[in-house]
C-alpha cells in the first residue's frame, strides 16, 4: 500500500470513528452506560476481563434463553439489560460494547424475540440483552444475541466475569441444561418447514403428534406386530436389552408400491411413542439428516423418519464429485454408537435402488417389511375401516373389495369420499347405490390416470394383490 493510499486508508477510519462517537454520544440509552452497569456488576473494569462467546444453532436458540434462565434462578435471580444503539449494536461484539475510548453505549429495555416451542405453544425469549447473574457464587455478564440478517455474529452468547476460571464451568452448565431442558425433547419436528410456516424456527417446524390406534392399521398378519416390537419395543425394553449387552440402535425399511400405507404405518408409530423425539424428513429435508441424527442422539429416546428415501439415491450434494446423499444418510445412521436409543425408520416405493448401498453396509437396517398391494381380504379390511359411522351393507363392501383387486388403500380412502359426495350432491344419505356409482366411475377408463396417481396402476380389478395395509398415500 502507497503513502497515498494509507493517508486516505486513515482519514475514512478517523471519518467513521468520529461518526460513531457522535452517535453514541448523542443518543447513550435512556440509561447509564453499558460498561459501568457490567463494571458494577462484575467488580472490576469490564474492558479489562477476556470475552467468551459460544455461539448455538438458530433452532437450539431457545433452549439457551431456558438454560440461561435456569442458570440464574439456581444462582439466585438475575438483571437483564438491553443496549442502546440501534442495528449497529448488531454488528459489534460484546467486547466492543463495552469499549468507551469511543463515546459510550447506554442500557435500554431488552429486545425480546418470540420463538415457537411447540405447535401450539411460544416462548418470549431475550434476543438481544444482558444477563447479570451468578454461578456457583460468581458474578457473570452474558450478552445473547438472536443473529441478524447481515451481522457477522450469529445466535449464541459472549460471556465476561472477574474469575476467568469460572467462565468454563459455567458454559459447560449451560450446554448440559440446553439438552437436559430443550423445548425440542419429546416433539415431533420436521427440516422440510420454511421460515414463513406458522411454529416454524430456523427450518424447524413443530407438528402435533398425530392419533393412529392400532385397529386403523391393516397389514398382513404379524408385520404391523414385527414393526412395533422393533421400533417401540426395543425402547420400553432399553434397560434389560443394555444389561444384556445389546444394542439399542435399530434400522426399519418399509417398502411397497405407492399409496399403499407406509406413511400411515409410520404416523401409528409416532402416535404409540408419546414423549420420544420424532424427527420426520422427506424431499430435499434428507440432505439435513447428520444434523437429524447428531439431534436425535441428544433428544433419545427418538425416531427419525426418512421418506421416500430412493428419491436420494442418486442425487449428490451440492458440490460437483460429492456422493449421493443415500451414504451420507447410511453414514449418519453409522455415527451414532449402538447404545443410541434411536430408531431409524426408512420407507421407500423402489428398494431395488437401495438394497445394493444397504448390503454393502451390513446392520444400518435390521429390518425390512413389505408394505404390498391388499389383497381381498385386507381391501374388505380397508372398506370397512373407511365406511365406519357410514349406512352402507357389508354385503355393499365385499362387493366393492371383490371387484378392485390391484388397489391401494388410497384407492379405497377415495372411493369412500366419491360415495358420499355422490350422495351429499344428489341430496340424501349415502347408500350402496352410491358405492357402487362411485366404483363404477373409478374403474371406467376416463378415470385411468386418477387411479394411477392413486398408484393402483391401471385398476383392471383383475382380483390380484397379495396382502397390505392402510392410510396416507406413500
């Protein structure tokens, strides 16, 4: 750099200095500054102790605010102070906060932020002040900080105390609370949210824990059974598998045609798991699953779902020469040791696009269960399911079942609904007329590629289908 370019390199930072000063001058808060409140606070200068900072993910943010409140009560209560400054106090650090060589920062109302930690539920967390407060009898000064958009420092926290030899002790704490006391543990979660979804966070979404009883699952004999005792039972029995020197960890794999009811089996699963983390991926959510399995991991007991797990097969990551995401999911089932009390659940429509990765990796899935085609008596199963509280004939509904061999059981959901919509249309109750109308029109050839998007393929209703369950599409 020229003499030239210095000078001017000197006369722009002399510029802002000065500009900065006057601001912080002019407009110090509508209370004392900021360092002589920490100061007081720490017994000492606090431009003289080193400054700290840990920073979180955004969607661990509010399991800090709980942490850090908890850490206060135990210590006997805590003050927290905003900062005057405006957006600029975004782009300073904690260190810098507390500088006065250049005017001064004041203290002000806290900025607070609210964050979703549940579906129905918030929490109005701190998302820019300190916190004065005490651990194990020292005094501490914590700045937290949601990030925003454009700062250099993202969500977290800097810490300063007198005793820099408590600072350690006191982080630890706070990280063993975020996990022990995080809004995340037992709620079913899901990556694939946006920012604008109502309880979103940070690419998290909180879902309710859905109601799916046993009796509304039909599978062939013995699989739903299978199912369970692997992924439920292995949890209710943690203690006794671990004393026999067994592994906690386990693997699912459904597989089947579309819209024969993998999901459904899934959401029964997540209904019978009632305070276990549920993490659900699907689409372009399965590029997240090391953060999903490093969460599980802290949250278990936990189930992560991974759907439709073909669609990754062969998709890289976002760089060229990256492997396709399918190992990064097999190496991420690999990270967690065998004592994890974490299940993994994959589904997918085409498991001859994984069975070759998943035996080349012996014991990420323990399990593989067949989600097929109902059979005859399983689609008498699925109509009486669906036409439950309806005024139709059984004899109406093992006609129904005879006729649509091939189905899926979102065939048999649809037909349901096009009856009683046929009947609400026409003005009366639904009756078998109407079940049969509605039969007739799916199977005719104008509803050809209706049945295929109901992944029943061409719905001939030749009689065949081998056994199968029933819900969601998928």
């Amino acid at each position: 750099m020229d003499t030239e370019t210095r000078r001017l390199v000197s006369a722009v930072r002399t510029f802002l200095e000065e500009v900065v000063h006057a601001q912080r001058t002019e407009d110090p808060g509508d209370g004392p500054a900021l360092a002589d409140v920490v100061a007081g606070h720490l017994g000492t200068d606090a431009r003289r102790v080193p400054v700290v900072r840990e920073q979180v993910p955004e969607h661990q943010f509010a399991d800090l605010d709980v942490a850090l409140e908890e850490v206060a009560r135990r210590g006997g209560g805590e003050r927290v102070v905003g900062v005057a400054g405006g957006d600029q106090r975004s782009h300073t650090s904690f260190a810098d906060l507390l500088e006065t060589r250049y005017g001064r920062y004041g203290t002000a109302a806290p900025d607070r932020v609210n964050l979703p930690t549940g579906p129905d539920s918030t929490r109005r967390a701190v998302g820019f002040g300190v916190r004065l407060l005490r651990h194990g009898g020292v005094p501490l000064a914590v700045l937290q900080r949601a990030a925003l958009e454009h700062s250099p420092y993202g969500h977290g926290m800097e810490v300063v105390a007198a005793d820099e030899d408590a600072v350690p002790a006191f982080i630890e704490e706070v990280r063993r609370l975020m996990v022990e006391r995080s809004v995340l543990r037992g709620q079913v979660l899901t990556f694939s949210g946006s920012p604008f979804e109502h309880h979103s966070s940070a690419g998290i979404t909180f879902l309710r824990r859905p109601d799916v009883p046993a009796d509304a699952v039909v599978l062939p004999p013995g699989s739903l059974e299978r199912v369970v005792r692997h992924v439920v039972g292995v949890g209710e029995n943690s203690g006794r598998l671990t004393a026999a020197g067994q592994h906690l960890k386990r693997g699912v794999l459904l597989y089947g045609p579309p819209g024969t009811g993998k999901t459904h089996t899934v959401r029964h699963l997540v209904s019978s798991t009632p305070g276990t983390t549920v993490v659900l991926l699907s689409g372009v959510a399965l590029a997240r699953v090391t953060v999903a399995a490093h969460l599980a991991r802290a949250m278990q007991p936990a189930i992560v779902v991974l759907e439709d797990v073909d669609l990754v097969a062969e998709d890289r990551g976002s760089h060229p020469g990256e492997r396709p995401l399918l190992f990064e999911l097999l190496d991420a089932m690999d990270g967690l040791g065998g004592d994890a009390d974490v299940a993994f659940v994959l589904t997918t429509n085409r498991p001859d696009l994984l069975e070759r990765a998943l035996a080349q990796r012996p014991g990420r899935v323990d399990l593989a269960v067949e989600v097929p085609l109902p059979d005859e008596a399983a689609r008498r199963a699925l109509f009486r399911l669906y036409a439950r509280g309806l005024p139709l004939s059984a004899a109406a509904l093992d006609e129904a079942a005879a006729r649509t061999g091939g189905v899926t059981a979102s065939f048999a959901r649809e037909l349901l609904r096009r009856a009683v919509l046929l009947a609400a249309t026409a003005g009366h109750e639904v009756a078998d007329a109407d079940l049969r109308s509605a039969l007739d029109e799916l199977l005719s050839d104008g509803e050809r590629l209706t049945r295929s998007l109901l992944g029943t393929g061409d719905g001939s209703g030749d009689g065949t289908g081998t056994g199968g369950d029933v819900g969601e599409p998928g």
